[in-house]
C-alpha cells in the first residue's frame, strides 16, 4: 500500500466510524477555533498588502469539503480563481456539490497538474500531519513551492503536536515547517486551544477559551504565511 492509499483509507475509515463530524459549528469550541483561526489569517494576509484577494489565483491541496477554500470568497477572491484538490473522490464530490463556482479535482498533491508558478497563494490546512512517509511530505513540498510564483505564500495550518490518540498523524515543529519549506520567509504563530479541550468548554467557551489560549503551550497549532522569495524561481 502507498502512503497516498494508507491516507485515503485511513479517512474513509475515520468516516464511517465517526458519523458527524467533529467539526459540527454547533459546538461553541469548534466555532471559538474557527473564529481564531480565520482572524488571524486576515491579519496575516491584511499585512502582505494581499487584502482583497480579488485576482489572486488560489489552490488549496487538500480541500476536503471545500469550506476553507470558499472562505476566501469572503476575503474578496474571484471564484474563477479558486482550485481545490483532494485525494478523496467522494470529498470532492461533496465540495462540488456544496461550492459548484469553484474548481475542485480529484488528484495527488505529489503530483500536481499545474504549470510553474500558476498560483499567487496555496492553502495547506492540517496535510503534513496526516503524512507520516517523509518522502511523499518532499514530494508535496516541492510542488506546492513549484506551482506557486516567486513571492507568492503558502499559508499553513497544522498540528504541531502528535495526537496519543489518533497514530495516523504526527505532529509537525516549526523546524519540520523550514526543512520542507527551505526557500520560504514568515513567521509561524501558535494558534488553537487543543480541540478535544476547547469542544468541552461548553458555555463556558466566551470566558474559557480566550483565557487557555493565553497559554503557549495549549496552542496546539502552527499558522503562518510563509513567502516564497524570488531567488527560489524553478
């Protein structure tokens, strides 16, 4: 079995056990991390003088349902410009359904089908963590550097902690972040209470999260706009 097959089943798996998912915004901790997440992201992006998107031409690997991607919407993209691919044929059906404005595709982000430089900015949200082979992590890297323009970004969300409960992924440090990424300038912020904690606060999440999240070392995620400079061109 490839590591690609390991990732596909390993998520079909996770989604016949689970059900609903455990991002439902229902709960008051999941939209608390969301609320974090995305404010951050257009402070970073407000900062770049990249506010609004409007022609900016996106691709998200490892879309999912498509939700993030459609976000950037929000933000001003043109959603001519917006491409989302996923390995799962049956998250990508979901997307199309959901978002038919926008071009999601079936593929594997080792490979991508796009020419040199076609992107002015990549989304890689909670990828790495889920690929435990370090030479398909190299080969993902290098295509996202190769698809994005010199001083475009790649902006990343991700684990920086191991799961003890969940083996299928493993955290990625900062230094992880640099090493598959050598080319790239930006800082990495720590974000996000750990979610099986933050999705237990209940009514107390107003109060309770801003007050964890005070605490470095509950931040359980990376987030960052990471440049590509110019002398890295392939």
């Amino acid at each position: 079995m490839s590591e690609a097959e390991r990732i596909t089943s390993v998520y079909r798996d996770q989604a016949r056990r689970r059900g609903g998912s455990r991002w439902d915004l229902r709960n008051r901790g999941n939209r608390a991390i969301l609320a974090e997440r995305r404010d951050l992201m257009g402070r970073l992006l407000e900062r770049q003088g990249w506010l609004p998107l409007a022609d900016r031409r996106v691709l998200e690997v490892g879309c999912g349902g498509g939700g993030e991607l459609a976000y950037l919407l929000d933000l001003g993209a043109s959603a001519s410009r917006l491409v989302g691919v996923d390995l799962l044929p049956e998250r990508i059906d979901a997307a199309r359904k959901a978002y038919p404005e926008l071009d999601f595709r079936v593929g594997n982000a080792e490979h991508l089908e796009f020419a040199d430089g076609s992107f002015d900015l990549v989304l890689a949200f909670t990828v790495f963590t889920s690929i435990l082979d370090a030479t398909m992590a190299r080969n993902v890297a290098s295509e996202v550097g190769r698809v994005l323009r010199p001083g475009g970004g790649l902006l990343w969300y991700d684990f920086r902690y191991d799961s003890p409960a969940n083996r299928n992924v493993r955290g990625v440090g900062a230094a992880r972040v640099r090493e598959l990424f050598p080319g790239f300038r930006g800082e990495l912020h720590t974000v996000t209470v750990a979610p099986p904690l933050a999705r237990r606060l209940g009514p107390l999440t107003a109060a309770g999260y801003p007050l964890l999240a005070s605490i470095p070392p509950m931040r359980s995620h990376l987030l960052g706009l990471l440049v590509k400079e110019a002398s890295d061109a392939v």
